[in-house]
C-alpha cells in the first residue's frame, strides 16, 4: 500500500511556487536591494491611542492584507537591515510590544506614558537608549502604505547630501490636517508648520510633512530636548527640530515621495478600508505583472506573504490569505477562501475553503469542499460536492466526490470512496484513524467505525457499518439483510394512493416493469451488485 510520505510527494519536487523575486518577502514588485548607507536605527511612532477607530484594539494592530499596520511598516523598515528597530509605544502597550518582537525580533520597545507630542516620543528614545551615532530614521506605526524602497530613497538622499535632517514630503490636493513644508528665499527646507499654527499663506501650501524623516542621530538627540511647547496643542513638536537644526547652520533637505498616497495615515475605518483596499490594488497589480491571471481585481484578496506562480488564474471572489502558495497554472476560484494553502501545479479549487492543505498536482476539490488542517490530497485526486477533509491524505488518482467526510485517515491510489461515506473518526473521547488501501471501492453510505483497516482492492458493501479490518481483495459487508413484508401496505394503509397503485400494478402482472418480482430466492448480498457513488 503506499502512503504519502512527504509534502515533495504530493507536490513534486521543486513544484513549490516562489515569489517571482525570492529576495523581497513583500511581493514582486518591490526591488528589495540592501544599500549602503545602512541606518543605525528605525524609530516607529506607535503611542497613539487612535481613538477614532473606536476598538478596543491597538489602532496599529488593526490588520489589512494578513498583517497589522505595525507589521507592514516594520516589514519595510527590515528591508533597510538597521542596526536596531524602536518601537514607541503608549497605549495598550503590551499588545503592541509583542506585536514589534513578532516582526523585528531584536526590536527595543520604548515606553511613551503620556502623549505629549512626536517629539516627546523621539526624546523618550534618545533619554531610554543613548545618543544613536549614523543615520535615524523616523516614520509611523499607522503608515501601511509606506514602501521599502521609498525609505531607501530616503535614506539615500539624506546621505548623499549629508544632511541634518531629510524630511518625505509629498505634494496633495487637499493639504488640510498635516504639517506643511515652508521654505527659504533659495527653497530649501527652512521649517515645518502645523495646521493648527499656520498662516492662511502657509496653509495654502500644497506640500506636506508625511511624518517620516532621516536624521542625523547625534543631532537629533540634541535637538529634541530643546523642542519647545508653545504651540496650539502644547506638545513637542518633532517637526521643530528642523527649525532647531537649521537655526544650528545644519543643511535640511526633503525627498518628495513619488506616490502621496504611500503616507496615507490610517485614522478610523473608513481610512482603514481605503489603505486595504490599496494595498490590494498594489499587490495584484504585481501578480498581474508577474504572470498572474486575475480576472476580477475588485473581488480579489491577496495577503502580502501568498506567493502565486506564473500563469496561475485567480477567478474572482477569491480570499488568499496567510502562506498560501499557488502553483503554475492553478485554478482558483470564483470564491474560495485558502489559508496556509499549497496548491500545485494546474490544481482547481472551486467554491471550497481550504486551510492548511496541501493539493497536488493536478488535483480537482469542489464545489463546496472544505480543507480542514492536515488535508494532503494527491495528483489527479478528486475531492468533490459537500466533502470534508481533516487530517487525511488521498493517494494520487484517488476520488472522494459526493457528501463525505474523512478525517484522520489515509486513502491509498486510485480508491474511491462511495457518496455519503463516513470516516467515523471520534468515539466522544478520543480521535482515531483509518487506513485505506489502493484500488478499494468503498460503497456508498458506508460508515468506516475507526480504528479500521481496508486492505488494497478490498470492496465494502454500500450501508456498511465497518468496524472490523477488512483484508485485501474481500468484500466487507455489514449490514441487516433486507425483509419485505409482502402485501403490507394494502393490509395497514387500505384504500390510500399506493395500496391502489400496488393493486393495480400486481393487476399488471408480476415480472412487468412496474411490479418486481418478490425477492425471497435472492441470496446473500451480491457483491457484484454492491453500488459504489462514483
Ligand atoms: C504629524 C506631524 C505632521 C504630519 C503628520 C503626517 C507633528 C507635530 N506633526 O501630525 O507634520 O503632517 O504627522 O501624518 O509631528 N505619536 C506618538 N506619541 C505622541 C504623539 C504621536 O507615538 O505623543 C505617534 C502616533 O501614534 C502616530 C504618529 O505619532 O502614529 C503621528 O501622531 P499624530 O498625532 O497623528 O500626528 P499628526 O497630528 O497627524
Ligand atoms: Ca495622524
């Protein structure tokens, strides 16, 4: 009998998709080159409360594309390999402590107890860890747009430049709520005003502070402290500093991102939905590029881990989420929700949801399957309408197509397994397995009472109730013998619809289509007759 051993059996060696560029664990599009300079540290702001997504949920743990916000920006600012990753935290600091560690393991978390401003933040850095000598750079925990390879445009101009400070700008239609880039005579960055405290003049401007910059971290350190609070809202202002460095006679410049919408803030839910939404776009866009059918991108979710191989069609209403990988010519959808899912080469899955699973090459599940944890399906098998699979693996070429469920059990190569078959795993206390061989028929309604054994070629009668092995090649049949009571219905249901039908039909004759004959010379169940769901 053979067996699955590993997932390399089910897949086939070297089947396994991979992201178009292995390097970059974003996705494809992203140029994920390590460039010198490399910063010291990334600080990430995260004390906030976010009040305005009304949750008790961290604001930056809110999760769009199978990762928090925090996530995504910690993602990105890994690509710049820094020396040491910050997180600032306040509220509900314990969730998002461990959310840091989760995606920068090394990450040091600072304790923010009041928010008194991005510069308090930035200070309570520099007092918790010392003076930070290279390149700092600064963004937001609520920033999930914000792309690697712009901080490493950033962190490059700052360098190239020599810089104190190098502020991401961008240039927006409606500058309304953000701090604004004010330059000198010779347009260079000079200061950056806050709404709250600009002119009319200035807050005409159209070019905005994103919130994250690269700063000298020496300096930094020392302009922090001297960061006043003389502002409308009375904190300390991280955007002062440009003034503070500039006053000092240090050179201040900006980079200008390329896409404003990058440093979109998450705020509420509304802007939540719109930076998922996004970051979708941007990620099947890249599929797209990479080979990638979609036909309907609007009603597609990709998760930023999934990998998806070229010529793979993804119909729409489909969910990837999690380390789903989708092979070379694989068809997915419409409608199917995959978690942690491999599928391989040329695979279909259709209206099914699959977590966990493993689907072989050329393997067919659904419409309306379910994959539970542990289902390991193999070439060529077929898993079909209103079936279930936990923790079971089906042989290569095997089909498991109508109303059943397998759940811890092996199935062997080329069986099928009858409509309305049960794996009848659970006794109320513990779980136990089934093993099937290669080339069993199992008959249809059959109920496999584990622990139980079907040899190779075995059959088992439909409407079985197996509890006991059955060895290679026999029939198991287990099940009442059938008993007609001749003549009952007109005996107990006199005059009704089906005694006049059994009347007229026995008028008719015996033998005649309508009137079977009375089976008392049948024998013992006829294994040649046992009927199989195919
Ligand atoms: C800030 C900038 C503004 C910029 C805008 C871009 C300042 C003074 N202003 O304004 O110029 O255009 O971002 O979005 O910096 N945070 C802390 N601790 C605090 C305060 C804030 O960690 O004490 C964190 C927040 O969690 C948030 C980020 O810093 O992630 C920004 O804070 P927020 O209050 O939203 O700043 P804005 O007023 O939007
Ligand atoms: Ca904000």
């Amino acid at each position: 009998m053979n067996r699955f051993a590993a997932a390399s059996r089910i897949l086939g060696v070297g089947d396994t998709p991979k992201a178009p560029n292995r390097r970059c664990r974003r996705y494809p599009e992203e140029t994920c080159r390590v460039s010198k300079p490399r910063p010291v540290a990334v600080i990430v702001l995260a004390a906030g409360e976010g009040t305005r997504m009304k949750s008790r949920i961290p604001k930056v743990l809110h999760t769009l594309c199978g990762r928090s916000m925090l996530g995504h920006v910690l993602a990105a600012a890994g690509e710049l390999d820094p020396q040491r990753v910050v997180v600032v935290t306040g509220h509900g600091r314990d969730e998002v402590s461990a959310e840091a560690v989760r995606y920068s393991p090394g990450a040091s978390v600072v304790m923010q107890d009041r928010l008194a401003g991005t510069g308090h933040a930035v200070r309570m850095v520099t007092e918790a860890l010392g003076v930070m000598q290279g390149t700092v750079v600064v963004a937001y925990g609520d920033m999930p747009l914000l792309r690697a390879q712009t901080l490493h445009a950033l962190v490059r101009a700052h360098a190239a430049a020599g810089n104190a400070v190098t502020v991401l700008t961008a240039r927006v239609g409606d500058p309304s709520g953000y701090g604004r880039i004010i330059r000198d005579e010779r347009g260079a960055l000079a200061e950056i005003v806050e709404e709250a405290d600009a002119t009319p003049e200035q807050r005409a401007i159209d070019e905005i502070n994103s919130g994250c910059y690269a700063f000298d971290g020496a300096l930094l350190a020392d302009a922090v402290k001297r960061v006043a609070t003389g502002n409308a809202q009375g904190q300390e202002y991280l955007t002062d500093v440009v003034a503070i460095m500039r006053g000092d006679g240090h050179p201040a410049g900006t980079v200008l991102a390329a896409d404003p919408a990058e440093i979109q803030g998450v705020n509420d839910r509304v802007q939540l939905a719109q930076v998922r939404r996004a970051l979708n776009s941007r990620l099947l866009d890249a599929w797209m590029r990479a080979g990638v059918t979609i036909t309907d991108p609007a009603a597609t979710w990709i998760d930023v881990d999934v990998t998806v191989a070229q010529d793979a069609e993804i119909l729409p209403g489909t969910h990837l989420q999690g380390r789903t990988a989708i092979g070379p010519g694989a068809r997915i959808g419409p409608d199917c929700l995959l978690r942690d899912t491999v599928v391989a080469q040329d695979a279909t899955v259709l209206f099914s949801v699959c977590e966990s699973a493993e689907i072989g090459i050329g393997a067919d599940v659904g419409p309306f399957a379910r994959l539970r944890p542990g289902a390991r399906i193999g070439p060529g098998a077929h898993i079909g309408s209103y079936v279930e699979l936990k923790n079971a693996t089906v042989g290569e070429g095997s089909k498991v197509p109508h109303l059943t469920y397998v759940g811890d059990a092996d199935i062997g190569e080329h069986s099928n397994i009858g409509a309305a078959t049960v794996f009848v795993n659970y006794d109320g206390e513990a779980k136990h397995h089934t093993t099937v061989g290669d080339h069993v028929r199992i008959g249809s309604d059959t109920m496999l009472v584990a622990p139980v054994q079907v040899g190779d070629g075995a059959y088992t009668a439909a409407g079985s109730v197996i509890t006991e092995d059955v060895p290679s090649g026999a029939l198991g049949v287990a099940r009442s013998r059938q008993h007609n009571s001749e003549g009952w219905v007109e005996r107990r249901h006199p005059g009704s619809p089906s005694a006049a039908a059994a009347r007229a039909s026995r008028a008719a004759g015996p033998g005649s289509a309508a009137s079977p004959a009375p089976n008392q010379d049948k024998p013992v169940p006829d294994q040649d007759k046992e009927a199989h769901g195919q």
